[in-house]
C-alpha cells in the first residue's frame, strides 16, 4: 500500500498522531490483524515517547538531551507504525482506516504548496550584550514549542537607526530566513549606541510571505 508522507512534519500533530493512530490499531487490533508483538513494541515505544515528550514540553526541562531523544524515538516510532501499516492486508482496509491512518494523506512533498498561516510570528529580545542580539521567535499558536509551523521560517528584516523612529520611516532591509526558535546579530563597533529595529513574517516553501509582527527596537550596546 502507498504510504509516503504518512506522519505530519510539525512535532505537536505528530505526537496528536500518534496518539490517536495507537489508540485505533489497539481497538482494531483484531480486524487489521496486528500481531501482539507488533502492537506491544509500539505500546513500549509509546510509554518512553510520552515520558519524554512531557519533558519537551516543558521549557524548564528541555535539555538539548531531551531533544535527541525526541528525534530518535520519533524515527522508531515512525518505522513501528510502518511496519504494522505494511503487514495490515489490503482486503481488511477500510475508508476510515485509511483516513485515521493517513495512508492516502496529501503530500507535503517539496514542490506542494503550504498555505500561510494566518498569523505573525511573536518576536522578542533574548539576549542584549556587547555588539550582539540574540532574539527569539515563537510560534503564537503553541507558546510552549520550538517548532514553526509546518512549512514554514521566519522572515527576518531589521535596519539600524536612530531612537524613536516612526514605524512608517524605518527603511527595512537585510532580509534573511531563520529557521530556529534563536537567532544572533552581530554589529561592529560603529553601531553602538545606536537603535536596530527588527520585524518579521512567517515565509512559507513558496516564497509568500504572511502577517507582519509588531516592530521591537533594542539599543546595540
């Protein structure tokens, strides 16, 4: 049976994913004919991915180990769910099992185009030293992730300037993606004491560009 681009990309859907996907082949166990080994490997894989998702959520406890746990148990997990969606008969498949197991789901290969979210993305100042700004970005939507949404970076524009220039008279430029929850500016010595005005979109694979965020100025120190 085909079954590319099965589990969602984004990491909040895929734990919803896997979750609801469990729970159906555990009540359908007998109809798809799931063997009891297969069902119980990926019950087990279930328990240490929910213990370590718990952890991810929490920004107090998201280590950069937890991270790597996250993305190894994801790839089992994805190999499990293969390996019993392989071995269910074609004839015991229905319309549903297909929909809930996203057997025929739509591609999000590259080339499909990703609808823009409609939203801005929450900008902030992490970090202010000596000829540094660290500034991060979060995804309104899910506070508590470090993931953008599915098919999406940040498009990044700032212009260094005086204070308290009028939004409508910063000239914006030095355009750049970011693809992490944190990215660094570097200024030189020329800059300090003067004020870098930055905003940002969400860009999804297509090159569009969404809701602008709200401008944040910090003085380069």
């Amino acid at each position: 049976m085909p079954n590319r681009h099965v589990f969602p990309r984004e990491i909040s859907l895929f734990n919803d994913y896997t979750i609801k996907c469990l729970a159906y082949l555990i009540k359908f166990q007998a109809r798809l004919q799931v063997s009891d080994d297969d069902l119980n490997a990926l019950i087990v894989l279930m328990d240490k991915w929910t213990a370590n998702w718990i952890l991810y959520l929490d920004i107090d406890s998201q280590t950069t180990t937890v991270n790597k746990e996250k993305d190894k148990l994801r790839k089992q997990l994805e190999v499990a769910f293969r390996g019993i969606y392989a071995d269910i008969p074609a004839s015991k498949l229905l319309v549903a099992d297909k929909s809930t197991f996203n057997i025929k789901g739509q591609s999000t290969q590259k080339g499909s185009k990703i609808k823009l979210v409609n939203y801005a993305p929450a900008i902030s100042l992490e970090t202010n030293i000596h000829l540094s700004h660290i500034l991060r970005f979060n995804d309104p939507s899910r506070p508590k992730s470090n993931d953008m949404p599915e098919g999406h970076n940040i498009f990044l524009e700032r212009f260094v300037g005086e204070p308290n220039m009028n939004d409508a008279d910063i000239p914006f430029a030095n355009g750049l993606k970011v693809t992490h929850q944190l990215y660094q500016i570097i200024f030189i010595d020329r800059n300090v004491g003067k004020t870098c005005y930055y905003r940002c979109y969400y860009e999804n694979t297509s090159g569009e560009r969404g809701i602008q965020s709200v401008i944040i100025d910090v003085v380069v120190s």
